[in-house]
C-alpha cells in the first residue's frame, strides 16, 4: 500500500476514541462491555482504508467488528467511513498485529479476517507475512474453537505460500476458490483493493481455514 | 477422455505380459523382482495412454514405474509407448485403482501420481474423485513414511475440492502452483490433456501432498 505522510492523522484517531480505541488492553476479554452487548465477535488483521469491514459492519448488524491497522494514515480513512456510515458495531485498533495477544482473549473472537495483504514476496520476509505460522499460533489463542480465517488476496504466490502454511499448521481449507469473482460465491463485499484489481481483470483467490479441534488432532 | 471402443486392444495387451502385468497381486510386497532391480517405486493412478509416465521413466531410469489404468483400449497405447522406447523400468496394470491394496503392500510406493483425474463434478459423485478420502486412506497404506502425491489438473473445481480434501485429512501441500506453466518449476513432464490445454492458454494447477506422520500428528 503506498503510505502519503499524513501528520494530522495521528490527532485524528485521538480525537476520536469511540471509534479507535485507546488502551485496547484494558478492554481484553471484554469487547462485548465496549460494544455494549453480547455478539460474535469478528476481527480483521491489516484492515487498511476499512472498506471490506465497513461494507460487513453495514451487511451484518448481528456482528461486533474490531479492524486493526498499524498505519495511522491508512486507518485514519477506515475510521471516516465508520463514522460516516453511523456504524456503532465497528471499533478500530490503532495496532500491530503482531501484539493481538494483548488485545483479545484466548477464544474470544469467532471469525478473522486476512484481506489483501502484504505478500513479502522474499524468502527471507517469510515471517512478516501474516500467514505465517507464528502469526497463525496466535490466531488460533483468539479464536474459539471451530473458529476459522477468511482470506483473500489477488497474490498467486502469497496464496500458493499460504495453502502449503495453513496445511502444515494441521488447518483444515474450506470453499478454496481461485477466482472468487468467477465462482457462485454469494455476499462478497469488496476491499479497495480487490475492486481495483477485479477491473483489471486478474483473479482474486480465497479460502477460509479452520484449526483443528483437538479431538479432529487426536483422531488423525 | 473419449474412449474409443477397441476390440483387439485385451488381445494385444494379452500378448505383452512383459509390460502389462497379469494377475498383478501376486508380485504384492515384490515389485522389486517384477523390476529385476531394487529401486523406488513410483506409480500413477489413472495413466491414461501414458505419455507422462513414459516420459518420467525415460528421464528417470533409477525409478521403477507402474502405471495404473482401467481402461483397456487407453491402455493399450500407453503399452505400445513403453514397447516403442524400450523401457525397462516401466510396467503397467490394467486395473481398478479401487483395488490398490490387492497390488501393493504397506509402504511399497515412494511416490503417487494424479493427472489429469476425471473431475466427476457432480456433487453426488464425489466419491469416484481419486483425491476423496477413502482413495486417500489407500494412498497412504501403500506409501511409506513421508511418501508423497503430486497432483496435477487443469480442472479449477477438481482442484479446489482436492486441496480441501488433502487438508481435512491432515496431509501437508507442498509446492502449490496455480499456473504451472508460467511457474519456475522444473522438470515438468506433460501428459497429453496438458498438452493439449496449456496450447490453450489455459492454466494447469499442480501441488504436493504429503501424509503426516505420527509424530507430526502427535505434534499437532
């Protein structure tokens, strides 16, 4: 994604601490206080300019959605269109993915979400990718059991590295398609990205990976 | 694949005994004396008229190959090609894969190969997949330890379902390519339908599947 400076972004995001939490340890394991109810709770890791999760918090009332997004001057355009869109099941985490241990609960979060990510395409930058193992271990601390990962991306090599990184963790892949926009998959709601690159024509992948129970693990 | 209706064609694989095993179960746990040599032994399900296996076997004379096919009258060229090059570490069963365990003993094959399999994409007929579990479950018994597949297709659905199925039954893919012949992999050895639809512009996807073994299913 290419970052414009933007230094007014980070007295933005302060000014609006109902929307991007502050402290989001303290909230940990109780989300559901912040929002003020009982829901799922359904994350996204690198969430970017936030127009997949506006478009779900839009389509999905019933869910608790939290974006997290380690550039201010990205996140700062995902917090507008929340606020824009007058959505009250939509929190952003001004954060890296990499401490999501500190935010959430063991079991906490029902669904994640992975969305055109960067794909660190060296070899020796295998372990930012957000695919990566040590990024699915802690995946898998946050999500309840049969909680699972929804992702997508328009990277053949980044998708091709995740499949061999999902099976290898023991994950399990479910609805694999390698052109969503050509597929009879129902409800997709697209990122920025995606729409630029469905224009052009190239395929989007996707998947959605689930972690083994640990009956599913034993019975293997 | 079209199948033309041969006659002649369980005569002259009658008159090859050579090179078309009869009574296959009787060399179980022996194929190493069939070969007259110890070596690996690869085998491919569903071999067609056996330009990928007749290839393999040409640039890999420290291999023994069998190839497996059902069908009489696509046999039958696969026969006359392994006759034609003279190869003395190819044989071929004209049989079921169904009955794969009646041919080889527990971890016999070093390694399997699907190409091009019948996708059979009706829903009702997954079963009949070579990539559905209980084919698997086979696989598995007569591979050894670390014993792989390698898988190969131009069918997007069949491909998609395969690598769910390899997956959920805890195999680990290796070498994913979406597009193998715009890939850096080397060696590729076409089968004939590759041929054919790589001439299309169509894109061959490829993967390697790997069964887990007992530690690293314990380690899950």
């Amino acid at each position: 994604m290419r970052l414009r400076n933007k230094p007014w972004a980070r007295d933005a995001i302060a000014q609006n601490p109902d929307v991007v939490i502050q402290q989001p340890a303290t909230w940990k394991g109780n989300w559901h206080r912040c929002f003020g109810r009982q829901a799922p709770l359904y994350i996204e890791v690198g969430t970017g300019k936030g127009q997949f999760l506006t478009g779900m918090a839009k389509h999905h009332p019933e869910i608790n959605f939290i974006g997290i997004e380690r550039y201010e001057s990205v996140l700062v355009t995902a917090m507008e269109r929340a606020k824009e869109a007058e959505l009250t099941n939509l929190k952003f985490l001004s954060e890296d993915v990499y401490d999501l241990l500190d935010f959430f609960a063991d079991g906490e979060v029902s669904r994640l979400f992975i969305n055109f990510t960067d794909p660190w395409p060296k070899k020796r930058h295998e372990k930012r990718r957000l695919t990566y193992k040590d990024f699915l271990a802690k995946y898998e601390i946050v999500l309840k059991e049969k909680g699972d990962i929804h992702f997508k991306t328009d990277n053949q090599g980044l998708f091709e590295y995740s499949l061999h990184s999902f099976s290898k963790y023991g994950m399990i892949l479910h609805n694999v398609s390698l052109d969503l926009h050509n597929s009879d998959f129902e409800g997709n709601i697209m990122t920025e990205y995606e729409e630029k690159f469905a224009k052009k024509g190239m395929r989007i992948y996707r998947c959605e990976a689930q972690f083994r129970t640990n009956e599913e693990s034993h019975n293997l």
